[in-house]
C-alpha cells in the first residue's frame, strides 16, 4: 500500500498554506505518532543541533521534546514555496517544569516526496525567555489554533 498525504507537489502558494496549517494542527495535538505520520518511513531531519532519520526517531524525539516542553503552542506561517519545497517561519511558546515560560522562534526548510510526504525538514531554532503573561499563544492545549486566533504576521511575531 502506497502512503500518500495530498495535497501533492508541485506546489502553489495556496497548496503550500495547506501543507503549513495541516503540520501547524498536526504538532499542536503534541502526539507524536500522528505527526511522523506526515513524513516519510526514511525522513530526515535536523533540529536545532540534533539529527533525526526515520519515523521512529521522529516519534522518539517528539516524546522527548513534549516531556520538557510543557503547554506547547505553536503557530507557523508560509514563508516561500518552490516546486517541491516550502520555506516556513514559526514561534511556539512553552513552559519547562520549573514554570518558566518561552517563545521559541524559527525557520524550518521542508522538502516532500512525490507522495506529498515530507522527506526533509531542517529546522533553525532560538528561544526567548518570556512572562507567563506576555504569552500570544493561548487557546486549549492539544487542540489546533482557532480560525480566528491571529497569525505570526498579524501578532507582530
């Protein structure tokens, strides 16, 4: 059986803001097996200074990253698209256990596979230590962000 997750590249700027909301939601539900699902078996990654190949790293790693990355919220934003490639731009805030908050900030350069399957991801990332009550990013955790929430560009982000 042959995975395939449309819409399938080539893209336009309109199927690109598809594949970007569709891994917005993906990652706000923080399950890890449902986001590797996005990618292909061989994927690879690198994030930050860590190297990821394949589904079962990526699930390993996200375990990791929302063990210690505590009320995840994230929003990204297209940023280029070329053929089979995305350029995205994102910020997620967090807390870590001992209560103290984040926004993180990024870019994330993503390639697919014909099936619409993302076979590349290289992700640049800094934090920004952040008050509780400057966080942007509020809505219910695990649940994709309202239609109506703002975006990056509209928060200024």
């Amino acid at each position: 059986m042959t995975e395939e997750r449309p819409p399938f590249p080539p893209y336009t700027m309109e199927t690109a803001a598809q594949k970007v909301r569709a891994a917005e939601d993906a990652w706000n539900s923080c399950d890890p097996h449902r986001v590797s699902l996005a990618y292909t078996a061989d994927s690879q990654w690198r994030n930050r200074a860590e190297f990821v190949n394949g589904r079962d790293a990526i699930v390993a790693f996200l375990s990791r990253k929302w063990a210690r990355e505590l009320e995840y919220r994230l929003i990204k934003e297209l940023w280029a698209v070329h053929e089979s490639r995305i350029g995205v731009r994102f910020a997620y805030e967090w807390h870590d256990d001992s209560g103290n908050w984040f926004r993180s900030y990024g870019n994330e350069n993503w390639e697919f596979a014909p099936s619409g399957l993302m076979q590349r991801r290289y992700a640049c990332i800094n934090d920004l230590p952040i008050k509780e009550q400057d966080r942007k990013c509020r809505w219910d955790r695990g649940a994709p962000r309202p239609t109506d929430h703002p975006g990056l560009s509209q928060l200024g982000l």
